[in-house]
C-alpha cells in the first residue's frame, strides 16, 4: 500500500468498516431532552457521574462524603446504615442527612460550635418519627452546645430538656434524672423563654417533677416507703418554686398518698388538706373530688367515719352548685360504700340509686352495672334483718305470701332495728 493511500485512510474513517474511539462512538441523548442549542454537543457525564451509575444511593452518598474530605460524616452515617435497613427507600431523608452531617463537620473545623448545633437540632426534629434517630442526633447537639462558649449554656440547657425528655420516653428515669436536673442548675435565675413565651426554669421544674414523681410512685410499687416520700417531697419542693399552683397541689396530692401508704394519716391530711385548699382555689370540681376521697379515707383509718360522711356531703353539695354531674355520681358511690362499710344498708341503697340515676342519664354502660351491682347488695342486706327475725319467729304464713307476691313487707319490721341496720326507707338529707 502507498503511502498516500495510507494518508487517505487516516483521514477518511468513513471509508473504512473501524469504528474510532472518540466520543462519537457513544450514543448521543435525545436533543429534545438535553437541554442543548441546536448544534452544540450534549452535556457530557463526568467520570464520577458514570461511576456512580446502577450503584445504591447510600454508597455513593458515602464515597462523595469522603471525596470532598468528611470522613467523620461518613463514619456517622455509615454507623447510622447498620441500622436502617429502608435507607435507599427514601432518598429525600439520605441527601439530607449528608448535608447536615457535612455542615455540621465543616462547622466544628472551623471553631463554629452554635451551627454546629443547629445542623444536629435540625436533624433531630426531622426524624421525629424515627425515635431512635431523634435521640442520636439530640446526643450530637449537645455534644456541640456543651462546646459552645458565648451563650451562657443557653443551647446547652435546651438540649439537656430534650435529652431528658428522651429518656423519659424510653422509660429509663434515672438518665432522664441526670439530663432534667443539669437544665434545671442551667436555667436558675435566668430569664429564658421557650418558644411559646414560658420560662425555661419553670418548664425545667415541671419536667424534673414529672420524673421524681414517677420515681415515687415506682418505689411505692415495689413497697419501697421511705424512697418513694423522699422523691415525692423533691417533687412537692420543685413544684412549688415552678410558681405553677396546679402542679404544686397535684405534687401535694401524691405527697400525701405516700405518707398514707405508711399509715401515717396525720402528715397524709396535712398535704390533703394543702391540695383541697389549692383544688378549691382554681375552683377545679376534678380535683376535689380527688382531695375528698383521700381524705375521707384517712378519716376512715382513724376511725372518724362521721367527718368522713360529713367530709362527702359537702362535696356533693359543691358538685350540685356546680353541676358536675360526674363527680357527683362518684361522690354517691362514695358515700354508699362507707355507710355500707356500717351495715347503714338504706342509706347506702339510697346513695347507690342516685348514682344509677346518674350513671344511666351519662349513658356508660360499665357505670350503670356498677351501681345496679350495689343497689341490689344493698337492697338484699337492708331487708335480710327483718327477713331473719320472720324465720326465727317462725311466721311462715308470711315468708310464703311474700314469696308469691313479691312485696316488701320487711321494711315496717325492720323499723324497730337498730340504727346500725336502718332500712331502705331511711331518707337521706
């Protein structure tokens, strides 16, 4: 072959069966797609575009993590992969997870604490239904707020209340305990709102109060008295300086369940009676209804029944000036039970009607069988008396008409009984 027949084919591929290496040889994209004039070459794909081609979402997040340089990103999200196993399935929650996971590392390079913080915060709230994830990144924010210098501890206490409240969702009180009582320390004397306008020291007192009081109540399930008064006097103690009367008389409440738990009745109707005075200061019927059943049931321990019934009738008296329908059946069936607990069987009938009435005009089934339950006892036993002293007389003529016809021909016998078994026909005041 001449050398210029070899020229003419360099020059000329078309004319040859080779097909050339250049970027000719791949297929082009559509015109209409591509964005580009008429004319020009398409965008061409990067080598890193085409290496990343038919690869999870999750990889090539990571190896672009630790191309631009964030290898401490990549280790947390690499971390966070062994356990989400539906990562690829959302790739709105992976993209957003590398940016501010890089943000934040970028920010911690630079001595930048507070955006360090706000990347972490805003990670937190965004997987707000991934509990787990949640608290992950709430620990990373306050690992950066504990790093921040010129706030005062401000970012620090707002992570801490979050952390606490973590924990307390999983139920582990004692961490709860330790997070709860450094936001409580962070916030003393200052002036910092949340962002619905209320004191950060005052949320920090209700939120370590809820904490001691679930402590208490533990340690009185597991009969543990002395531990359970100690965590509710710290409970009664930060209600009280929260400023916050309704948690200081709920605080006072579970203060005197556990002195009574104890049997020690008389501090039990000191915090009782603290509670009442609070209940009937906010005029809340709830509440009080509340105060009076523990305190009755002191009364009744001492054996005072008759303040204890007293104790009842006053309530049921704030209940009718008030209409509290509810609370007044309650107090009905209060009532029934002490003079039942009497052998005041009529009275208690009496009672135990009213609250039937009740119960059935709410429409609550499980209530009406309740009281109809009580009725019926009470009815039984305020005749049984009059109904034993007809046998021991040996009136049988009467015992069988009563028997066809059903009629209550006992009350009028039972008259002459003593107080202690008064019939049905007593009228209550």
């Amino acid at each position: 072959m001449s050398s210029k027949t070899r020229f003419s084919m360099i020059h000329s591929p078309q004319k040859t069966n080779r097909t050339t290496p250049t970027s000719k040889s791949f297929p082009r994209c559509n015109k209409k797609n591509s964005g580009s004039p008429v004319g020009e070459e398409p965008n061409k794909m990067t080598e890193t575009e085409i290496a990343q081609i038919g690869k999870p979402l999750r990889q090539n997040i990571c190896v672009e993590m630790l191309r631009d340089g964030f290898p401490h990103s990549f280790k947390e999200l690499f971390a966070l992969l062994q356990r989400w196993d539906e990562a690829d399935d959302d790739p709105h929650k992976l993209q957003t997870l590398q940016l501010h996971l890089t943000r934040a590392e970028a920010a911690e390079r630079a001595g930048k604490y507070d955006e360090a913080y706000e990347n972490h915060m805003l990670l937190a709230r965004f997987f707000t239904e991934d509990k787990w994830m949640k608290h992950h990144f709430l620990e990373l924010a306050l690992r950066s707020a504990r790093k921040v210098i010129m706030d005062s501890g401000k970012r620090e206490a707002e992570a801490r209340s979050l952390v606490g409240q973590a924990y307390l969702e999983k139920g582990d009180l004692e961490l709860a305990q330790e997070h709860l009582e450094v936001f409580y320390q962070l916030t003393a004397g200052r002036t910092w709102q949340d962002s619905n306008g209320r004191m950060q020291h005052s949320r920090s007192c209700e939120e370590l109060q809820t904490v001691y009081t679930l402590m208490a109540q533990r340690s009185l399930q597991d009969q543990q008295y002395e531990q359970a008064i100690k965590m509710s006097r710290k409970a009664y103690t930060i209600a009280k300086e929260s400023g916050d009367r309704a948690l200081e008389g709920e605080a006072a409440y579970r203060l005197g369940l556990a002195y009574q738990s104890t049997g020690d009745q008389k501090i039990a109707m000191k915090f009782l009676s603290s509670y009442m005075e609070i209940a009937l200061t906010l005029e809340d019927t709830d509440s009080l209804g509340r105060a009076h059943e523990a305190m009755a049931k002191c009364l009744e321990s001492e054996g005072k029944i008759t303040e204890a019934i007293e104790l009842w009738e006053k309530y049921v008296e704030t209940c009718k000036s008030s209409k509290q329908d509810q609370n007044l059946e309650r107090a009905y069936m209060s009532l029934g039970h002490i003079l039942k607990s009497q052998k005041r069987y009529g009275e208690a009938r009496v009672y135990f009607e009213r609250a039937l009435e009740l119960a059935c005009l709410e429409g609550c089934p499980r209530r009406v069988q309740e009281a109809q339950v009580y009725v019926g006892i009470t009815r039984a036993l305020s005749t049984f008396p009059a109904y034993m002293k007809l046998i021991q007389d040996q009136n049988l003529d009467a015992l069988l008409a009563w028997k066809d016809r059903r009629e209550d021909r006992f009350s009028s016998a039972a008259s002459s009984e003593p107080e202690s078994t008064a019939q049905s026909n007593t009228v209550v005041p």
